[in-house]
C-alpha cells in the first residue's frame, strides 16, 4: 500500500529517478560543461591579469597580485571537482545508453574507483588544475642558443592555463549536438557515434564552415600571440627582477647565428606578436620579426602547421558550398533544356536558311561557306535530344534515387495486390473451409450437439467484402470509375474543356474575384502604371539602374583617385583643379545613391509582383518609403555612395602607432573609401550571368529555389570558365590592395606634399620609425604603385621575400586581407579544377567503350599467350620468359580481361547514366501496373456501377422490388459458379513456383484474423436462425468466378495485347 510506504523511500525514489532518464543525464553533462567552461576561463583571466601586472612592474607580495593568485586557486578547484561530476556523469549515461540497447542491468552506484582509474580524467584535472598558488614565486633561468633569459613562474602558469580554453570547444560541440533532434535514438539506429567527431563535420561544411574556420583562425592567433610573446619576453628587464645572471652578457646581447648580436628588448605590444603568427600561419613571413629562443620557434612552428589544416579546412568547406543542392541542381536542369531550346531554335534557322539557299542555286554568304552542315546537323540532333527531356527527370542524382525507392515501394505494393486480386477466389474458398472447421472443433467442445444443426455459410459476396483492401486497390478503383465517369459525361454530350470551364467557374464563385486570395480590392493602375505589373520590365529597370549605379559610383571614384595624384604630386587641396574634381566626386556621388534608392524600390515592386504570380496576392504597385529605410543594407550602401571630400573642405590629423606617428590627409582617407564602390561591379556582373538564364522566374518558382547571387557565383566557379572569373578577381584585388597599402604607407609629413603645417610632423617619431623595437630607420615615403602592387603579389601568393613589408597598423590589416584573399582564391581555384576535372556522362561512357574495347585487345594478346605457353611446355620447348610466367596468373587475369570484354555498350555508362536508366525502367514498369491494375478491377468497377444503377432504379420503383433484385442477383452469383471450378482447379495445379506460394502465404496471413472473427460470428448467429434444423437446407460453399483465365488465350491473342500496351503506354515489345 502506497500510505505504508516509508516516507524516506519516496524522497530516495524521487531523488534517484533522474538517473535512469538518459535526456536528463546528457543535460547535466551539458550544463556541467557551461559551468566548467565559465570558472575555467575566470582561472584564466586572473592567471593572465597577474602576469601582465608582473610584466608591468608590480612586486610579487602585491595584495592584488595575491588576491588574483587566490581566484585562480578557487576556480582551478571548483573545475576539477567539474571535471569529476562530469565523468561521473558520463559513466551513468554509458550505463543507460548499454542499458537500452543491450537490455543490460542498470546500476546507478558509481564507486570513485570507476572514475579515478581512467587516465583522460586524470589529463584533464592536471591541465585545468595547474596553477600558482598563494604566497608562490620564483623565476627559472634558461640557456638557449647561448643566450640567457629568465622567465617567471607566473607567465609560465598564465601559457599553461591557456589551455583551458579547450572547455569552450566543448561547450560548442554540446551546442551543435544539442540541436539535433533524438540524436541518441537516431545513434542507436544508425550505430554511428554522433559525437566530437560527427559535430566537427557538420561546423566545417558548407558556407557556415568558411565562417567558423575564419573564427577559429582568429582564436588560435591570439592564443599562439600570447605564447610567442610570452616566450620571447626575459624577466631580466622586468622592475621586479633582482638577479645577478641577468646582469652578463649572454642576457643582454642575444644572438641567433653566433655571428650577429643585438640588443635584446621586451617587445610588450600584443599586435606585433598576433602579426608574427598571422605572417606565420598564412605562410607569408615577412621576416620582420624572428623567433630568437626555443619556445617561441615551437610556437611559430606549431601555427604555421595549423595554418596549413585551417587552410584546408577553408578549402574543403569552399568546395561543398560551391555545390549545387538538389533544387539548385533541378533548375540548373531545367534551364540547361530551356538554354537548349534557344539554341535549337538558331540551329533550325541556319539550316534552313542553307537548305532554302542551296534549294534556290542561290550564292551563299561567307560564313555560310563556312559552316560544316554535318557537324551543325549532329549539334541540331544533340540540341534536340536535350530539349526531349521530361521535367521529372530532369533532377539531381539523389533525387531520382528518392524517386527509384518510391517507384520500388509503388511497384511491391502493386504486385501485392495484383497477386491478391488474381488470387483472390481461392483463398476466399480455403480460408472459409478452413475457418469453418476450426470454428466447428470449437463448438464441438465447448456444446456436442451443436454440430447435429446444419449451419448455412455467409455467401460469396458477403466473403468478399471481409477481404482488407489495400491502398493500391482503391486507387484503382477510383481511378476506373473516375474513367466511368469521363464516359458517362461523354456519352451525355459534355466535353473536357466543358467541364473544366465548369470547375474553374465554381473555383471563382468561391474565390469571389481572380484578385480576390487575400480578401483585397483590386488596384486600379493609374496612367503610365502599367509598367509596374509586369516583372521583366522591372527586372530590366532594375538591370539598367545597376548598371547606372555603377558608373556614377566608378566615375566618381576616378575623380576621387585623380585629386588624391594630384595632391600626393604637390598639387594644393585648395586650387581650382581639386575642387573641381571634388565637385564632380559629389554629384555623382549623389547619382549613385539615387540609383540605388530605385534599385531597393524596384526590388520590393518585384517581390510583390512575384508574391501575386505564386500566391495570387493583390498586386499594390504604390509602395511607400518606410519598407526601404527599414532595410540596413540600403543605409550600407547609400553611406558608400555618399560618402566623399567636398568641395572647398580638406583637414588632416595625426595617429601615433607602433611608436611611429603618421599624418593622413582627408582626401586619401575618403579615396580609399570610394574605392569601396567598386562591389557595384558584382552586382552588374551577377545580373548578367542571370539575365542569360531563359525563364529562370519561372524554373525558381516550379523548383522552389532562390535563383539570386549565390546561384550565380556557383554558375561563375562552376566549369573551365571559373579559371578566368577566379584570375580576374586575383588581379583586381592585388591591384585594390596595392593601392590601400601604398596610400597607408605614405604619410603627409613627407615632402611631396605641399602646405602640411601638422606640428606632429616635427617629432622624432615621425622622423624616424622603427618595427617591433628592434632597430630604426629615416621615415621615407615610397609613392611608386608598382611597388605597393608587388608587395600584395606576393603576399597574395603567400611567397613574402621580406623586401616590401607593412610598418603602420592599417597597412597590417591590408596586408592581412591580401592573404586570406590568396589563400581563399587558391581555395576557390582548386574546388573548381576538381569540379572541371570530373568527367561529364558522355565522356565516362566514351571512356568505358574504349576500356572495353582494350580489354579486348588485351584479351587476344593473353590468349596468344596462352596457347604458346601450353604449346611449349607440351613440345618441351619453353623460353626462359615463359618459364618465369605463372600460369594461374596468366589465368586469372585472361578470366578478368574477359569479363570486360562481355559488358554490353548499355552498360558502358557512369553512374548518373545508369540512374537515368533505372529511372526510366521504373517508370515503365509503374506505368505497366497500373495499366494491368485498370483491366483486372475494371469488370468489379463495372459491376458496381451497374449495382448503383440498379439500386438506383428499384429505389424509384419501391423498397420490396429492390430486394427481389438482391435476391435474384445472390442466386445468380450461385448459378454462375459451377462452370469456373475447373478452370480454378487447373490454375491451382499450374502454380508451383515460389513467387505464388509466397503471395499465397502473405493473403493468408492478412486476411486468416479478419475471416476467423466473421465465421465465428456468423455461426453462432446460424445456430439461433430460423435456418437451423432445416433438414433441406445443402450445406455447400459455391466457387466464385475465376478473374483470370491466361490458360485459354492463344499466342496471337496474347502478342495483340502486349502491342496495345506498348501503343498506349510508351513501352517496348518485351513481355510483362
């Protein structure tokens, strides 16, 4: 009893109920690695505050220094008692998942034992464990490349908890498995391990993959930045320092080769140690800044090896983006025909303008001359072939492999239920014997005198509808009488069209007006509005303000470019010349904004006049302004456009970086970003790849895919033609590059600029400059392009000679894109050589007929060789090649060549050919069944319809007519049956084969419940009717009329109708 129950082992049963529950359990393990992750990276910030508060000059015994200490002390000990939770938690959950799948006993103690035995545990605790206690310090002293460097015990603990950050890694895993829906059950299924692995696989796939390989590089950059700075600082030069080795030689003058000696200095700037692995990682290396110890060559070394797995990560995920889904690949199809059907259209007319020509003894014109007739008739010929193809398929592999599985479910189904239905008289005769006696031993037990009353069985039609029918077979029911339907209405005098007139207008009547989906008036279109309702006219507006755009903004940019020569050639920024290059900036800079504000607007126009062609929404052409302004990529854009120096207006000012100072002028900082304009170029580009797509409205609309930019940049690096798209785009970037790099290289302090009154050009730092601390030299403005331009070459090509290198931080950042341009154009070359290198159908099936007919040249040259050989070893005159052959292999591989020689030209085709194949093959197979369905349920149609009609006509006649009707239709049914026993015998005796036993075997066991539960019924009903003891009444189960009868058909019967089904349906001459 429930109130008996002790109240301690309910809060025990409550309490220990979630550990048998697997979803709960993953979420603690999720929610425990949140945690971890949060006091980890606390650890870390107070490991790394105190290192910097070290390196800074604060004394050991610092209070806050201490206090820092403590923190990380807590959080170090709170992740490790994580760490043990979480493998304690991970040992249940492998408990209850072995407990599901395996039905294993579950036990839900887990002694400390378990957990303290495995050794990932124990890595884990010591690495998340590791820190500087309390009150602990002291420096370590190193001797490396005979040079002395001191480092402290706290930078080393701040490198050691950096490794924390795995913790995050983690939690990122358990959030992309998190999103994954009944992933465990899913796992037990598939018996794959959805794990780090599995989630590793879907981060870096696709364009998301591009996006978080770019993330995790910036990660490891700052991560690898605090290593190598960390060891490349020596504690000697820290205030806090008090050592005597630091005061030698060997610490304070560092050498690399033994040769050359420097000073050593701290370098304590964070960006130049991130620049030296990002140099590093992209293969690059300036050599600007070196690694001088051990440490930091481990550091540098172990970045560039991840540079190059990141890299080809990018790789990787550039080239499963650039593939096209299965919608894409479907209207990529759709508009291949289409493109075909154009062209098709041009090849007729040239061959008829040449025949008509030819026909005529007229003189044909020079390219006519030209033309070769038989190759433009086999192209006609190809052409038409192309255009041939059906819509269904003309899809993706994978889809027609989806539509193959369905066909072959269709296909089974249909069998089944032909089988069932030819089949199904017999089984109605043995079930109905059988069922009945099992019934009769049941009575016989349970009441003996049961069996001495006659018992009267359900007819054969009652029988009938006890049969479960399948789906296939109402289908085809349906189908037929819609077919008796579409006769009576012809025989009525009504036609398709009439019918369909009538459907559409009751489809009106409810919809009230064609316009009318959404319940909206009609808009009336004003005068010189009829524009607005028609898309390729907006799409050619739109077209023609991109191109517009375009132009103001390149024109614009030029004049921009001309007065920022102009003023790096001592050219006055207030002179007549510059403010009239200014002028012309602004108004086209205002013209490029108001092209843009009429693309935005013809963009919304569009997506109405398309939401009214897919959806039937009332088309509103009168759009306001505040669906524009909403848009953040308009004020993007607008901002580019009207961004420039205008007229009568120049400033310039001053930034101090890398311990350099630098002045800009306006007028070069506002032509740098003018030359942003240029992405206008990208979208006239993309529209003219999409405007060659004939209909591509309507295939985006029956493939249900955006055919925009994307489409377009995949058809761009998709084929040899991506070679040149990708060799432009290299070439204008290096150029662009080029010139941002120059420009922020140059400063106006230099002397070719004229009136530069900045008194920041007087310093010494902007006199002299210096790299990384190490060495300086006189500031000297390199204003020659080429050289900024070779610079960006190679750091694009990621060769980086050394000779031109960054030395401001914006030209640090031009350089930085420069490589990750050529690292993602070398990405985006070698996906689309691999997609180019694949071979098309046409060509794996060539090259297949010709490995053919290899093998069969191949063939004759074994068999010489083997009759030679069995000719001289029986005359005892082998040669001494002959005796070093090995007959089993000579064999072996006569037996190989010679399958390959017995592979028909049908066959010899890849893997989308064959598909197609199968696809068309199943579709005839399909379009047979159905035909045979239709002529086997047609007579049980008929009789239903005649049965309807019947019942029909005695309804209007009277209710006691109509039983007659049934009474006469029962006995007629009976009279019926004897004549078909024969026949039913003969086709028993002629089913041997095990396709009939199995089909025999399957009905009876869908049907053997349904029977077994009516006999059963309609027995015991038998006993209490006014039937029982009637001693005249004949026990006898008449047999139904047999539905199939293929034993008297004669062989021209037979080949008649396999001609008419091949005429009716599209198949061959073979047997069905």
């Amino acid at each position: 009893m429930l109130n008996e129950m002790d109240a301690s082992s309910l809060y025990t049963l409550k309490k220990t109920d979630w550990r048998k529950n697997r979803d709960v359990v993953d979420m603690k393990q999720i929610n425990v690695h949140r945690v971890a992750a949060v006091c980890g990276m606390l650890g870390l910030g107070c490991a790394i505050l105190q290192n910097e508060m070290i390196i800074t000059g604060a004394m050991p015994d610092d209070p806050l220094l201490t206090m820092l200490k403590i923190g990380n002390s807590v959080f170090s000990l709170m992740v490790v008692a994580l760490l043990y939770y979480y493998y304690w938690l991970h040992t249940l959950f492998e408990r209850i998942v072995n407990h599901l799948r395996r039905g294993a006993v579950l036990d839900t103690r887990i002694p400390a034992r378990e957990i303290l035995s495995k050794r990932l545990f124990w890595i884990e605790a010591a690495v998340c464990g590791f820190h500087i206690p309390p009150y602990v310090t002291f420096e370590i002293g190193i001797v490396q490349m005979s040079n002395f460097s001191l480092m402290r015990v706290e930078t080393f603990g701040a490198v050691i908890n950096c490794l924390r950050l795995y913790l995050v890694a983690r939690c990122f895993t358990d959030w992309i498995l998190a999103r994954m829906p009944k992933r465990h059950t899913v796992a037990t299924y598939a018996a794959v391990d959805l794990g780090t692995s599995y989630a590793f696989k879907q981060l870096f796939n696709g364009w998301g993959g591009v996006y978080y390989v770019m993330v995790s590089w910036t990660i490891l950059l700052g991560l690898f930045g605090y290593w190598f700075r960390a060891a490349e600082m020596t504690a000697c030069f820290f205030p806090s320092t008090v050592d005597d080795r630091c005061v030698e030689a060997s610490a304070i003058q560092w050498t690399v080769d033994g040769v050359n000696y420097f000073e050593k200095e701290n370098d304590l700037y964070m960006q130049n140690a991130i620049w030296a692995m990002l140099v590093t990682s992209t293969t690059v290396g300036y050599g600007d800044i070196l690694a001088n110890t051990h440490f930091s060559r481990a550091v540098a070394g172990g970045m560039g090896l991840l540079g190059i797995v990141l890299a080809s990560l990018l790789t990787a995920a550039l080239s499963s983006a650039l593939q096209f889904n299965m919608h894409e690949m479907s209207a990529l199809l759709i508009l291949q025909r289409e493109q075909a059907r154009r062209e098709l259209f041009l090849k007729a007319v040239l061959i008829v303008q040449y025949w008509w020509r030819v026909r005529k003894k007229k003189r044909l014109t020079s390219r006519q001359r030209k033309m070769d007739m038989f190759d433009l008739g086999l192209k006609f010929r190809h052409k038409k072939r192309e255009t041939q193809v059906e819509v269904e398929d003309l899809a993706a592999d994978n889809s027609k492999i989806d539509g193959i599985a369905l066909r072959t479910k269709y296909l089974e189904t249909a069998v089944e239920a032909i089988a069932d239905k030819l089949w199904e008289n017999e089984m109605i005769k043995d079930l109905s014997e059988q069922h009945h006696e099992n019934a009769r031993r049941e009575l016989s037990v349970k009441s003996p005198h049961a069996l001495l009353e006659p018992y009267r069985p359900p007819s054969p039609s009652k029988l009938k509808k006890l049969v479960p029918q399948s789906s296939f077979s109402r289908k085809v029911v349906a189908r037929v009488a819609a077919h008796f339907a579409d006769a009576v209405d012809k025989d009525r005098g009504m036609t398709h069209d009439e019918l369909d007139g009538d459907r559409e207008a009751e489809g009106l009547e409810r919809q009230g007006t064609m316009r009318g989906f959404d319940g909206k008036e009609p808009f009336k279109f004003k005068k010189g509005w009829e524009w607005r309702k028609k898309r390729d006219i907006i799409d050619r507006k739109r077209r023609r303000n991109g191109l517009l755009s375009s132009l103001f903004g390149l024109l614009g940019t030029a004049a921009s470019l001309v007065e920022n020569e102009l003023l790096i050639r001592n050219e006055p920024a207030e002179s007549d010349v510059m403010n009239i290059l200014k002028s012309i900036n602004s108004g086209c800079s205002v013209m490029c904004a108001i092209c843009v504000f009429n693309i935005y607007w013809l963009n919304i126009l569009f997506s109405r006049v398309q939401a009214h062609l897919r959806r039937g929404q009332a088309l509103d052409p009168d759009i306001p302004l505040s669906p524009i302004f909403k848009d953040p990529t308009y004020w993007i854009e607008t901002l580019l456009c009207l961004c420039h120096n205008p007229p009568y207006f120049t400033f310039e000012f001053d930034i101090t970086n890398l311990d350099n100072t630098i002045v800009y002028r306006s007028e070069t900082l506002l032509c740098i970003l003018n030359t942003l304009r240029c992405y206008l170029l990208w979208r006239v580009l993309t529209d003219q790849i999409l405007d060659t797509l004939p209909r591509r409205h309507t295939v985006a609309m029956f493939a249900s895919v955006k055919l925009g930019k994307e489409f377009a940049f995949k058809l761009m690096l998709n084929g040899w033609g991506a070679i040149w798209y990708i060799a432009g785009a290299w070439c204008f970037f290096v150029v662009l590059l080029g010139y941002w790099f120059r420009m922020f290289e140059i400063s106006a302090c230099g002397p070719e600029f004229a009136q530069t009154g900045n008194p920041a050009c007087l310093e010494q730092s902007a006199i002299t400059w210096t790299v990384a601390g190490v060495g300086t030299f006189p500031q000297t403005n390199n204003i020659y392009l080429w050289n900024a331009v070779w610079g960006i070459f190679v750091t694009t090509t990621t060769v980086g000679y050394g000779d031109i290198f960054p030395t401001t931080h914006l030209s640090r950042v031009v350089a930085v894109l420069a490589a990750f341009v050529g690292i993602v154009c070398a990405s985006l070359l070698t996906a689309s050589l691999g997609s180019s290198m694949q071979p098309s159908a046409q060509e794996m099936s060539a090259t297949l007929v010709l490995h053919r007919e290899k093998a069969r040249h191949e063939l004759l040259i074994l068999a010489q060789r083997l009759i030679a050989f069995w000719w001289r070893r029986r005359q005892g005159t082998m040669t001494r090649r002959q005796r070093r052959l090995d007959p089993f292999e000579l064999k072996m591989a006569f037996k190989r060549t010679l399958l390959d020689t017995n592979v028909e030209v049908e066959d010899c085709a890849g893997i989308s050919k064959k598909i197609e194949q199968i696809v068309h093959r199943t579709k005839y197979l399909q379009r047979a069944l159905d035909a045979i369905a239709d002529k086997l349920w047609e007579p049980e149609v008929a009789e239903m319809q005649r049965k309807h009609q019947r019942r029909h006509r005695t309804t209007i006649l009277g209710g006691g007519l109509m039983l007659n009707h049934e009474d006469e239709g029962h006995a007629h049914d009976e009279k019926d049956a004897g004549p078909n026993v024969a026949n039913m015998q003969s086709m028993v005796l002629n089913r041997r084969n095990s396709f009939i036993q199995e089909a025999r075997t399957r009905m009876m066991s869908r049907t053997s419940a349904v029977f077994s539960a009516s006999i059963h019924k309609s027995m015991f009903q038998s006993m209490k009717s006014p039937m029982a003891g009637d001693p005249g009444y004949q026990r006898d189960i008449p047999s139904m009329p047999s539905s199939m009868d293929g034993s008297q058909n004669s062989a021209d019967r037979e080949a008649a109708l396999q001609k008419a089904f091949a005429r009716n349906h599209g198949g061959g001459m073979g047997m069905i």
